[in-house]
C-alpha cells in the first residue's frame, strides 16, 4: 500500500476491508501486507491522524497478493532408452495456484502433465 504525504499528521492507520491492521510513523508512505491471502483481493484505505484528531479515511482501493511459484528441482532426462526419454523433477511449490507442469525441449514447450 503506498499513499502520498500530508501535512501535519503524526502517524498513518491502515485499514483493510474497514478494518484497522496497522499504524505507521509520519515520516512512512508504504505499507507491506504479509498477512494477504494469496489469490483474495482486498480493499485498502489509509487514514493520518495526530494529537487532535484522526483524519478523513482514503479512498478504499482494492489490492491482493500472489504467490509466486517455485521452480521444480532435481530434474532428470534419461539417456540411455531405446524409443523415449522419460523426464521426472520434484515439485518444490505446493501453491494451489499451480495448474501443472510444461515440459520444455531446447526452449520449446512439448507437453504439459496435471
């Protein structure tokens, strides 16, 4: 969440789906949501406030998280059989976001697996 400066504020709520998760110093302009869920979007707002009050709450804007995908490891080919090559990795991501796996030869994808 990034939100520009105002004037005379000592510190920044911040508030997600109306709810306040956190407060941030005057002199801070962002802030990192590592609670998101991956996958849900959310509606952020941010509110300055000081020693006379609290502020006009933002806009609400929506914003979510993503997970990023790790790539399979200790991937193998075979060599040495006679009318195939048989390719086996291990799945290091287990992120519901992943469909599957391609499978790729000299750069090009030639199957995909579930």
């Amino acid at each position: 969440v990034i939100w520009n400066n105002v004037i005379r504020e000592t510190n920044f709520g911040i508030l997600r789906d109306n709810i306040s998760m956190a407060t941030v110093a005057a002199d801070i302009l962002t802030f990192d949501d590592f609670t998101a869920v991956s996958g849900v979007v959310y509606l952020y707002s941010v509110q300055a406030f000081n020693t006379c009050g609290d502020g006009l709450v933002s806009a609400q804007t929506p914003g979510g998280a993503i997970t990023i995908l790790v790539p399979p490891s200790n991937v193998t080919a075979t060599d040495n059989l006679c009318d195939r090559v048989t390719v086996t990795w291990m799945d290091n991501n287990l992120a519901p976001q992943e469909a599957g796996f391609s499978i790729l030869r000299n750069g090009v994808t030639i199957g995909m697996v579930a």
